[in-house]
C-alpha cells in the first residue's frame, strides 16, 4: 500500500489531560475575558479536542471585581431573571449586579459560552472564580496563564 493512512484520533474520559489554569481579570474586558475562558473550558484550545467529551481544562479567575465593561454597559446592559411567581420578573443592571455579587457577573458571561446541554453543565462545574487575589485551589497549583497568547 502506497499511501498514508492516518486515524482518526478521539478523546475519552481515559485519555484526556486535564491541567489547572490561573487567570487575572484585572483590567480585562468581560466578553473577550469570558469567551477566551470559555475556549480553555472546553478544550477548544487542545489538539485532540473531541466535541462530544470533557476534554476541556480547569480555571481558576481572581480578581473578578476588577472586571471591565466598555462603553455604557455598566448602566445599560441587563440581567433579568423571574422568581416563579405572578409578577416576578426581575431586572438588574450590570453594576447593580457587580455591587452585590461582582463573581456572577463572570460566571453568567462564561456560562452563556457553554452548549446548553449536559456536557456544558459539566464543564461549567470546572470554573472557580475568586474576588480578589486569594483562592482555594494552591493545592492544585494551577499554572498562570495570559490570555493574550490564546487566539
């Protein structure tokens, strides 16, 4: 046989390599920020990604009060959600969010980068976001990265 046969190579559970990233939000726009942490999440950045298969890595963020929004979507941009009950539906600008709670506005921003299925649900569960710089993954010694080297 005279040509090249290459097999296709598919990741599993076994055969995947799951490393732990740190990321400093400090100064970073949320939806470039988010959609570069939601590529590391997925695996996206590997080149054995498989689209059916976890083989996506952890990160953890820190200082996610020092998030950034451009233009008017401090004021402008909202979050709605609806308690379930008549009448319920709530609205919240993205400042009224950072004030109460600044790490959902970084988790609700990755989270919609996700597939909406059970395998977005999985890898959701490997995002760990911190405000300020202290965070409870040493143990995991996650290596720092800077998010400009991802395309």
């Amino acid at each position: 046989m005279d040509t090249l046969s290459y097999k296709t190579i598919s990741a599993n559970k076994a055969t995947v390599n799951k490393e732990w990233f740190l990321v400093d939000a400090e100064g970073e726009i949320l939806g470039r920020f988010a959609s570069k942490v939601a590529k590391i999440l997925r695996g996206k950045n590997k080149p054995s990604f498989t689209p059916h298969v976890d083989c996506g890595d952890s990160v953890v963020v820190i200082n996610a009060e020092k998030i950034e929004l451009s233009g008017k979507k401090w004021s402008d941009k909202q979050y709605i959600r609806h308690t379930g009950y008549p009448g319920g539906q709530r609205v919240q600008t993205a400042q009224e969010l950072m004030d109460k709670r600044p790490i959902a506005l970084i988790e609700k921003a990755v989270k919609g980068m996700l597939p909406k299925n059970k395998l977005g649900r999985a890898i959701y569960r490997n995002l760990y976001v911190y405000v300020g710089s202290e965070h409870n993954q040493e143990a995991q010694k996650p290596k720092k990265i800077d998010l400009n080297s991802i395309k």
